[in-house]
C-alpha cells in the first residue's frame, strides 16, 4: 500500500520531513562555525522551525502532487527556503548576533537540497522503476515514435509521454514544416523536416508509431497527414482538435479514428437560430441513451433549456448519458433542470403520462429498432417500436398542443429493401398526417450511417482489428455514406429551426464511401498491413442488405435550405393513418413474420426484398 496515497499522511510526513531538515541544517550550520554552545539553543530552533513551517504551508509545498512533481515546485522550495531564511535571520539578529550572514547562506542551499529530496524522492522511485522496466523484461516494448509538429502540442506529446511510465514511446525526432526550427532541439529531442518526407525519416529512425502534436490544426491538415503517414507500416495516434474538447478536459494522446480519414466538409450552422429554438424551453428527447439521442442531449444543453427530459427503455446508456450531462451541468453552472425517465414509446399510457406532466415544447423522437438483419427477423417488435410508438409520441404531441416534433428518420426509408427501413418509411408518412390535422409543426430528418454508432461498421472493423482479425466485409463493391454522430445531430437542429410544418429534410452525406477501402485505411492507421498483418473476409451479404444506398439528395428534386447540407424534399400525398395503425397494434403481437412484412408492404408499396 502507498501510504502517500492518503493526503493527511502525506502532508504529515513531509511536515515532519521538514521539521527534522530544519534542525538538521541549523546545527549543521553551528557545528561548522565552530560554536561550543550548539545544544543550547531551544528557543532559538522553536522560532526557526515555527517560521519555516507557516511560510512552507502558506506557499502550498505541502500540496504537491508527488508522482508529478517538476521544476515549477523546485522554483517554489527555493523561493520558501530563502524568503523563511530571511525572515529566521532577521528575527534572531533582533534578540541576539548568533549567526554571521555567511552562515545563514550556507544553510539556504543545503535546506533546499534536504527539503528537494523529501518531495522529489517518489518521483525518483518511478523514474528509477520505469528506467528498470525498460533495461530488463520490458525492453522489447520500446516504441521509436515521431511527434509531427515541435511547437506547444509536441511539447505537451513529449512531456506526456515522458512522465507516464506505462507508456513505452521512445521519442526519436519531432517532424515540422518551419524551416527555422530545423535542426534545432526540444527538450534534446532533434528536429528534422518537412512532414512531407515523413517517409523517410520513419525508415531512418525505424519509427512503429507516429504522434500528430500540432495544437491548432484544421481537419482537412488533419487528414492530409494521416494520409501521408498510413501509407508506412505504423501506428498513428494524435492530440485532439481545439472544437473536439470541453472547456475543462486536459488535451491528452488519442488514436486517429476514422473520421480523419473521410473528405468531410465544414457544417456551418445558424447558432442563434437554434439558441432561440431550444433556450429556456422544456424539451423531451425519446431513445435518449442511443447514439444519436444521447448526442441530441448532449448539443441541447448546450443551449440551455429549461428542462431536458430524457426519455429511453434501455437504462444503461441512458444512466451514462445522464452522468456526464449531470457533470456538465455542475461544471459548467447551467440552470436546466435533468429528467430521465424509463419506458417504451410503445406504451401509449407512459407516453400520455409523460406529455401531461411536463409539457414538451418540443419533441426530438429518435427511439427506435435500427439494426436492418436483426429486424428481418422479428419484424413485429421494428412495428411495435418504430410504427406504434412514433404514432404514440405524434398523438399526444398533438393532444398537448407541443410546438414542434422531429422525427429522426433514415435513408434506408428510401425505396427500402427490408423491414427496418419500411418501418421508418411508414413513420415519415404518421409525421405528416398529424402535421396535416394538428397545429403542432412535424417535421423529419433523414440521413445516412452515422459514425461509430451502436452497431455499426466501425467499433466492428475496430474491434475485429484490435482481436487480430479477420475483418469481416459482406461484399467487396458495398458502399455507404457516413457522416458524424456530432455532424448529424447538428444539422437535426437546425432542421427543427427550419421547419415550418411537414418537410422531410435530407441531409446531403456528400460522396459514398467504398466499405473495403475504410477497412483498409483502419488496418492502415492501426499500423498493420491488409491481408497479410489483417486478413480481410469476404463473408455476403446478409438479410436485407442492399449493396449501395440511394442517392440520398437528388438536387433536381430537392429544395436547398439556408444550409448547404440541409434539402428538403418534395411532399408527398398525405395518408389517413388511424386504421393502419389501429390495426398493426390489434395485431402486432399474433401476425407472423411474412404476414407482418405484407402489411407494411400494404402501405410502403415500394417495399421490396433486394435478395
């Protein structure tokens, strides 16, 4: 057990630590003056250790972090033992010339010295122990590592690195384009150049792992240098982006995922439009714990509503969610009021329940069933979910007069290939008839895969990468568009500015991605090479799979918004759905599966199997 783990005994160790260094010192200092009486100054020493003791604790020594303990608490030792020193010598010489000044400067260093080692000492433990652990057993874990950029974020890359001992990275070389910076040292660690002959300092050094340390850079930089440094057999990690942290997180080394290795563009958003549209109002979010309702909740509090109700019926995620928005509500000193709640939109009671306690001003529904193969076999609980539990949440939105309800929805609603994107196809069309009848404005959002996502290719590919593969592909010309989770929340809010009643929005995911080439890439980035580090398997496709997605914006056929990434489609005919739904809940629980499928078919008539 580290007994410095607990602060009260530290803090009385390194009192008592001090105390004796005092002592210690001073009769040292009188021993080397030759002084006969050096055992016959009581009073004198209980002056001199009380002084020191209250200058140390009031200049915080005695609050030191000892694991991390640097040249910043050596500076603050040396300014204590000289401003204490100063303040003793002053005081004895006003009772009694005991010491000569030059004595009292040959105690000030060898203080330092004692009070130095009392504080240092751990830290030289774990220097020690890490210096071991790479001499012996560990040495094989030696990594010779670059840092791309010898500015401020290498800097804090290199005393990272340096000052975990877990961590085995052996800086060989910082990598910058400035010219004036080259072969120059940082911290004695050589800078050579320019990033785009990384290559061949990466054979020189024989580098197994490359670190992006630039402070402020842009993603489109961003990318350009993964890509350059992929194409070398190593690992690539990097600090995180300025945009991507909160206001109180410490800026620490994380892999490069997969969004750096996307041609995404910038989203520019309308801010004050939608601090105007969430501030100081009562906003419910359905399917709150999912990857895109947990972010929903995360960017509304950003805008501070009155009171933020989430509501899911799966209480793991959930319980996360509210964790960190619970912390950033304390951090950050907001006044929204946090409601999580437990329940099925399939349960039209709990539903009701919830719209007559708190009174949603707007409704972001995004609980459902998303997983395609899973739902191909049980295609019941996609209706009970998707279709009952969207009527459910759109008809007690319209009883409770809620100002605005938008709908999360999915491309695969376009011309869909199996039962999930059926069902949301058919939830489009419960939106739109309630906008029809009600003064409540319905809205839906429709978009692509999102990014690391439950359930999606990517924690897959890295996960299968991180096990020593295979990398399981269902079929080699399989393409999908992709987009941010933060990307695609972002744009939902500004639809739900934009709507104005009825629209089906359609976010523009930019250019399909080839699913073997993003495989590549993340075998590529994890610094192992395809097929021969990473097997790569072919494995077919699986139920209800289509091999590529619909073009999701046809700019003929879709009207642009005030957002470049935001169309809107054309309306389609509104359909009565009372009887529909009436019926699907009579019977959701007693239809087979092919029979279920037919009645959905009934409705989406351009529901067909691609297989």
């Amino acid at each position: 057990m580290d007994l410095f783990k607990n602060k009260t005994i530290k803090i009385l160790a390194l009192i008592l630590w001090d105390i004796i260094s005092i002592i210690f010192t001073f009769f040292i200092v009188l021993f080397i003056a030759d002084d006969k009486n050096i055992f016959y100054y009581p009073l004198a020493v209980l002056y001199l250790v009380s002084v020191k003791i209250v200058i140390y604790a009031v200049l915080k020594l005695y609050n030191v972090i000892l694991d991390y303990i640097g040249i910043k608490e050596f500076i603050l030792i040396i300014f204590g033992v000289v401003i204490s020193s100063i303040a003793v010598f002053l005081g004895i010489q006003i009772v009694k010339d005991i010491l000569a000044v030059k004595l009292f400067i040959l105690l000030i260093p060898l203080e330092i010295c004692l009070l130095s080692l009392g504080r240092f000492f751990k830290r030289f433990l774990i220097t020690a122990k890490a210096v071991e652990n790479l001499n012996s057993s560990t040495s094989g874990k030696v990594i010779n590592t670059l840092i791309v950029g010898a500015g401020s974020g290498g800097k804090l890359v290199l005393d990272e690195v340096n000052k975990n001992p877990m961590i085995f990275n052996k800086i060989v070389a910082f990598v910058d384009d400035d010219l004036n910076k080259l072969h120059q040292r940082l911290s004695g660690v050589p800078i050579v150049g320019p990033i785009s002959e990384i290559h061949s300092f990466i054979d020189k050094f024989q580098v197994k792992e490359v670190i992006i340390g630039i402070a402020n850079i842009d993603w489109r930089r961003l990318r350009e240098i993964v890509e350059l440094v992929s194409k070398k057999e190593v690992k690539i990690k990097r600090l995180p982006l300025m945009t991507e942290m909160q206001n109180d997180e410490r800026r620490k080394i994380v892999d490069v995922d997969v969004t750096c290795l996307l041609n995404r563009g910038v989203i520019t958003l309308d801010n004050e439009g939608i601090k105007d549209f969430i501030y100081g109002k009562n906003i419910l979010v359905t399917g709150a714990g999912g990857s895109i309702g947990s972010e929903l909740c995360e960017q509304i509090l950003n805008y501070e509503p009155k009171n933020l109700i989430m509501f899911d019926i799966y209480e793991n995620t959930t319980y996360e969610t509210q964790i960190n928005l619970k912390r950033r509500i304390t951090l950050e000193n907001k006044k929204t009021i946090l409601t999580v709640l437990i329940g099925s939109v399939y349960n039209d009671i709990t539903v009701e329940n919830i719209f007559k306690k708190y009174k949603p001003e707007i409704v972001f529904h995004a609980s459902a069933y998303k997983h395609v193969p899973l739902m191909e076999d049980s295609p019941n609980e996609a209706v009970r979910t998707n279709v009952i539990g969207t009527y459910n949440v759109a008809k007690f939105a319209h009883k409770y007069e809620t100002e605005k309800m938008v709908l999360v929805s999915s491309d695969k609603a376009v011309r869909p290939t199996n039962i999930m994107g059926a069902t949301k196809a058919v939830c489009e069309k419960i939106v739109q008839y309630f906008d029809s009848i009600s003064k409540t404005n319905y809205s839906a959002v429709r978009f692509g895969n999102v990014l690391g996502s439950h359930g999606s290719v990517v924690p897959l590919f890295k996960k299968q990468i991180e096990d020593g593969g295979p990398v399981t592909i269902t079929d080699p010309d399989i393409t999908r568009y992709f987009m941010t989770i933060p990307e695609a929340v972002s744009l939902i809010l500004q639809s739900g500015v934009y709507a104005k009643g009825g629209e089906i929005f359609v976010l523009d995911m930019g250019e399909p991605v080839k699913i073997i080439d993003l495989a590549i890439k993340m075998i590529e980035v994890a610094g192992y090479r395809p097929n021969i580090d990473i097997k790569i398997d072919i494995i077919g496709l699986r139920p209800g799979e289509k091999k590529y997605e619909e073009l999701l914006v046809d700019k003929e056929k879709h009207v642009r918004t005030a957002n470049d990434k935001i169309f809107v489609e054309e309306k389609s005919e509104i359909e009565d759905m009372e009887e529909f739904v009436k019926f699907a809940r009579a019977n959701v629980d007693n239809m087979a599966n092919n029979e279920m499928k037919d009645l959905i078919r009934s409705l989406i008539t351009s529901y067909h199997n691609e297989q």
